[in-house]
C-alpha cells in the first residue's frame, strides 16, 4: 500500500468517527423526535412475522404522528424508529442493540420478532438501563429474570394453552381429562408446555402421551399413530407454525380421531387458508382477534384496525402487528405521564402502566409481563368451502359456541 | 422409553409401512448422490437444497392452480438445468481437487440456496395439496396416505427408469466409462466435462423429483434440507456407490429405523438417532478396513 492511500484510509476514518461522534450526540430526542431503536428480523426464518412486526410499528407510529404525537412539557414530539436487521441471529441482535444504544444513541427501544431474540436483547438494554417495550417475546424465563427495565404488552408463553384443558375438563363435567401433547424443543414451545402441566395438576388430568418435536421435523406420523392407540381426549400441538401445518395434515391423513385438538400458531400458518376444510374444529390460542370489543382513541377497535392495517399493507393484521402496535401506544402514554425523557422516569412510567388499547388492557406485573390480559381461543368454522377462525374462549368475548367434539373423520366430508 | 409399540401390534404395522415409503424417497434422493459422487468425487452437501428448491417448483405450480403431482414431471427438467449450471458455474472448478474444497463448496452452495429460497418464496412453511385421501388397513387401524403411497411409486419409477438409461443409453454408458476411470475414458474419446455437467444435471433433477414429492407428502420450508443430505448421505455410506438395489434397500432401512426410533425412544430423537447411527456405522466401518489392512501387511 502506498502511502497516499493510507493517508486516505487515515483521513476516511477520521470523519468517520467524527461523524459517529456527532450523530450520537444528535440522536434521542432532537428536533421534536423521539428516537426509538429495534433490532428486527426482516431476512432469515423469522423474516415474515418479522415483518408483521415492522409493519405493526410503522402503523402505530404514523398514527401517534399523524394524531398530534407525543406531549411532554408543553411540547408535541414525534416518534421515529430507527431499523437493523438481526438476520434471524441473537447474537446479531444483541450486537445490534449495543450499536443501536452505544452508536445512534437511542434511549428506548422496542423489541424484536421472536422469543429467542428477545432473550438475546434483554441483557443488553438492561445493562445500558434503556427501556425496552416488547411486544413479540412471550417465554415465561423473560419475566423470571428480575429484569427491571423490560416491559411485555403480551401474555405470557405459559397462558397459552391453558384455557384450553380447562376447557377439556369442563366438557368433561368437571372430570378429570387424558391429555395427549407433544411440544417443539424451544424456550418458547416448552413454556407452553409447562402451562399444560400446571393445568394438569390443577384439574388432576393425565397426560399420557408426552412427545417433544425436534427443531427440523416435518413428520410427527408416530406421535399420532400413539394417539390413535391410547384415545385421548384433547391433543395439545406447539411447534411454531411447521408444528401446526404437520400436525393438521397427517391427523387428516391418517384419519386421528381426537375430540379435542388445541394448537399455537394458527393464524401465522394461515391453518385455514393451507389446509381448508382439514383444519376445521382445530382450537388455537391467540394473543389477539379484531372481535374482541377493547377500544382506544387512536386506532378505535380491533375491527377498525383490521381494516386500516389492511388497507396500508395489503393483508389481514396477524396479531403479531396489533401487538406491535400496541407497544408503541404503550410507550406514548408513558411518556406522557412521566412529562420527561429521564429514562429512570420514563421507566417508572412505564412500570405504572393501567390502560385499554384496541389490542386489549395492559398492566405489568412485577417481571414486566401483561397481567391484565387474558389468552383468547378461536376455533376454524368452515361454512362450504371457507373456513374462519371463530373466538370461543373466554365466554365474555366468546362470537360462537365452542363445537365439542370434533365428529370423527367417518362423519366429514 | 416408550414400549407401547411392543404391545400393540397395530402400532409396529403402522410403522413398518411409514417408514419402508419414507425410506424409498430418500433412496431416491441417496442415488443421486451415490451417483455424482462415484463419477465427480463429490459430496453434494448441497443435496437437502437441491430437494427442497424441486419442492418449491411444485408448490409454485400449486399456486398456479396446477396438480402438484405434476411437479415430479416439471421439476426435474427445470432441475436439470439448475444443476447443469451449477456445475458450469462452481462444480467444474472443484471437480478434480481435494474433497475437503467440493465440501467447503457445495456448503456454500447449499447457503446461497437457502437464503435465495427464504428471499423468494418466504419463511412461511408451507404444503401443497393433493387431495388424495388415504388408503385404510385393518379396520381403519391401520392408515397410508395415498400420497405417501404415490411418492413411493413414482420414486420406483424414475429408480427402474434410471437404472436402465444408465445401462442402454450412450450417454449412460459414457458416465459409467467415466466413474470407472477418468483418464481412460478421456483417452477413448468421452467427453467427461460434459459427462460431468449432465450427472449433476441428473442428480439435481432427481432431487427435484424428490423435492416435488415432499411437497405434497410432508412440509417445505426454506431451512430444511440440511437433514436430506444427512440421511441421503447415510444411506451412500452404507450402500456404496454405484449400487442401486443396495441404495434402495439401505433407504428403507433408514426409514423404518428412524420410524422404530421414533416410537421407542421419543419424537426428539428422530433426527438425532440418524446421527447416531451415521457415528456408529462410520466407526464400524473404520474398524473393518484396519483389520483388512492388518492382513495386508
């Protein structure tokens, strides 16, 4: 190398970091802005909720804008987010969030898509003490860790399913069920897991059939030949959405007649789309259904919010955006109430949060999960040709009744 | 440990037919690359992609309204083409070196694939329909979808198909000219670049003949061919190159272990158990050629 090229590379990285310098110190709150950071997955396997989740937050972000902002001390601020994507990798997005903290300065940042993820981040902003609204982590180990400046607007992973035993043994008189069930090896699928087994204990049920899903498997034929032997009266099924896809296909391919089938991941595998009349009488646990009746001012309800959100971006919302969504009106109020940008008070503000979005109520408890939010379940109703998901727990938001049992395969068209 | 397949009959029937139609796709998928191996020298780390790039064409014509199951026509010719240019592109570079750089690049291959396929078609797991019901045994005891059926068929097929090319055709005569020596084929006239280019052409269309057929037996999802080439490479191991009954055989084998493993030892173990056994099979055979290598001396 010559030295007129050094010099150059010399002189480059000079104003490199003077740029880096300056633009830390511009970062945060400037020029009516208020600067927010996420690491989000938009390439790699988590890309498409990523983006949902994306598309949640520019939503909510163009409202607030849209409907006056943010007012703290007598001044209107405006929020802005600045985007890296984590490629799918904790540890990309735990080094992204250092650089979202420590390079552009952001003081607050909204999670990630995916549990995993979130677990990746969480001890980075904890460290920098910058508070960090989540909407996409539901693994019950975030809460469990003493996390201070973590804040979830979700229901916990372990809520998941619960209902659904409950409502197992319900339709059993009150009897005690045989649970089936078989879970993906992920924090988050063996969260889900460990609320089944609480639920077991609590309703003296018996899970005889306890199966784990290995990451990469697209065959569960012997998990279901068991079922077929031992008769069961629910079949519990997480593993992300391969998880709900396999498990409606071969249990309509091998003919499992289960009285009961409860699921996660429905929506975001578009079960009813996929497998059409196959996935009919399928139970799914949702964090969110635009039926259900909350309300707030900026996006009115879940219906109204179906149909803006479809009409930005071309789709029927997951509620992996209304939660995203939700996060974002989650950190206006707060800094509203704090009427300062001190991160300590803003946090406090935060950790005071009592109110009703169109996603649902939000509380935190003391690890920072939504205490005030109950799980839905829907259930696929096909009439003809297509099939819809239909909220039939918990009965105060409840659309349909809850059709009980699924007509063995013998009876279906 | 579970044992109940032990006291149910029913149960050991059931996997016995799952695993031995399972293991016949994968068969397919293994002569590919017993094939492209014993001529190039090459371990396709690659391969699982191959397969699923095939299952994505599938899908994609199910998109379009098309019977999926007519991916296993469409998919092996476009498939041949993907892998002609394959080698027209990396393969011929590596060709003559040490294996050690035809893994490092078909590794490479198989990550350029894989980000390609999640750019294009998505993360979303996704399944195509057939539509073909089931066959039912026993007294609805015992079920087979008919897909899984189909697939195995259809492997059969293109197995006996290929079988007999390799043996009637020129071109089939010229790869086995090349497989057996190179340099003497050359000599004789064979033009073994092109023999080369027209294996992994072959090879990659079979993988898309598989590929079609996982689309409408199982699942698709751009990350998970790795454990296609796992098992294919397996069944190569244990049957040789070159060796199509053996393949065929070693496939099923494969599939009902992975079948009986599932029930005995748990869901979890599945993939792990295939592992398992690649450890242990490589081990005994190691264990094999010392001792013929002890007679030698």
């Amino acid at each position: 190398m010559n030295k007129i090229a050094k010099l150059f590379i010399t002189f480059i990285s000079a104003i490199t970091l003077t740029l880096a310098s300056i633009s830390s110190s511009f970062a945060k709150v400037e020029d009516g802005y208020i600067v927010l950071g996420s690491a989000i997955s938009l390439t790699g396997k988590y890309s498409s909720n990523g983006v949902h989740t994306q598309n949640g937050y520019n939503m909510a972000v163009d409202r607030i804008n849209k409907m006056g902002g943010v007012k703290v001390g007598g001044k209107s601020y405006k929020f802005e987010i600045i985007y890296y994507d984590d490629e799918s990798n904790p540890k990309r997005a735990a080094q992204l969030a250092e650089r979202l903290i420590k390079q552009d300065g952001v003081h607050y940042m909204l999670g990630p898509y995916s549990s995993g993820l979130t677990k990746a981040i969480a001890p980075v902003t904890e460290k920098y003490k910058i508070p960090m609204v989540e909407a996409n982590g539901a693994s019950r180990s975030l809460f469990t860790k003493g996390y201070k400046y973590l804040f979830a607007v979700l229901s916990p992973a372990n809520q998941y399913l619960e209902v659904a035993i409950d409502l197992a043994v319900e339709k059993n008189g009150g009897k005690p069920v045989k649970i089936a069930q078989a879970f993906e090896q992920d924090a988050f699928s063996q969260d889900v897991r460990l609320g089944i087994l609480d639920a077991a204990k609590r309703t003296g049920s018996k899970i005889i059939i306890d199966d784990k899903l290995p990451k990469e498997l697209n065959d569960m034929a012997a998990t279901l030949a068991k079922v077929k032997a031992t008769k069961p009266d629910v079949l519990v099924v997480s593993g992300h959405t391969k998880g709900a896809l396999t498990a409606i296909r071969q249990i309509s391919e091998m003919k499992v007649d289960v009285p009961m089938l409860a699921m996660t991941h429905c929506d975001a595998a578009k079960l009813s789309k996929q497998h059409g009349k196959n996935s009919e009488y399928a139970l799914c646990a949702s964090q969110w259904h635009k039926n259900l009746s909350y309300k707030d001012k900026f996006f009115g309800g879940g219906k109204k919010y179906d149909k803006d959100f479809k009409k930005e971006f071309g789709y029927a919302p997951p509620y992996q955006s209304a939660e995203s969504s939700a996060a974002l009106l989650v950190f206006k109020d707060a800094f509203e109430r704090a009427d300062s940008f001190d991160r300590d008070k803003v946090r406090d503000a935060l950790k005071a949060t009592d109110m009703q979005t169109f996603y649902g109520n939000i509380k935190f408890g003391p690890g920072g999960q939504n205490v005030a939010k109950p799980m839905i379940l829907f259930q696929v109703r096909c009439k003809g040709d297509t099939c819809e998901n239909k909220v039939v727990a918990p009965t105060k938001w409840a659309s349909d009744k809850f059709f009980h049992p699924i007509p063995p395969w013998s009876e279906r068209g | 440990m579970d044992f109940l397949i032990f006291q149910a009959p029913m149960l050991m029937v059931q996997a016995s037919m799952d695993g031995i139609l399972l293991g016949i796709l994968f068969a397919l998928i293994a002569y590919g690359m017993a094939l492209q191996w014993g001529v190039m020298n090459i371990i396709n780390i690659a391969q699982g992609d191959l397969v699923i790039l095939g299952g994505y064409i599938a899908y994609t014509m199910y998109l379009a309204g098309i019977h999926p199951a007519w991916g296993v026509i469409v998919s092996p010719i476009i498939m041949y083409f993907v892998g002609w240019a394959l080698y027209k592109l990396v393969i011929n570079k590596v060709v003559d070196r040490d294996l050690f750089i035809s893994i490092l690049a078909t590794f490479g291959i198989a990550i350029v694939f894989q980000q390609l396929m999640n750019f294009i078609f998505g993360a979303d797991v996704v399944v195509a329909q057939s539509g073909y019901g089931t066959t039912m045994l026993f007294d609805n005891s015992v079920t087979l979808p008919n897909s899984k059926i189909f697939s195995a068929f259809i492997s059969l097929v293109y197995a006996v198909a290929l079988v007999v090319y390799m043996k009637k055709s020129r071109l089939g005569r010229a790869i086995r000219a090349t497989a057996q020596n190179a340099r003497a084929a050359k000599i004789l006239g064979v033009d073994t670049e092109k023999v080369y280019a027209a294996t992994f052409g072959i090879n990659a269309a079979l993988c898309g003949i598989a590929g079609a057929l996982i689309s409408i037996t199982l699942t698709l999802h751009p990350y998970v061919g790795l454990p296609y080439t796992v098992r294919s490479f397996m069944i190569v191991i244990v049957a040789g190159l070159g060796n199509l009954p053996a393949v065929a055989i070693s496939g099923m084998g494969l599939g009902l272990f992975e079948e009986f493993a599932d029930y005995i030892l748990g869901t979890e173990f599945r993939i792990g158990a295939v592992f398992m056994l690649l450890v242990f099979i490589l081990v005994y055979r190691r264990f094999k050629l010392s001792k013929k290598r002890e007679y030698l001396k």
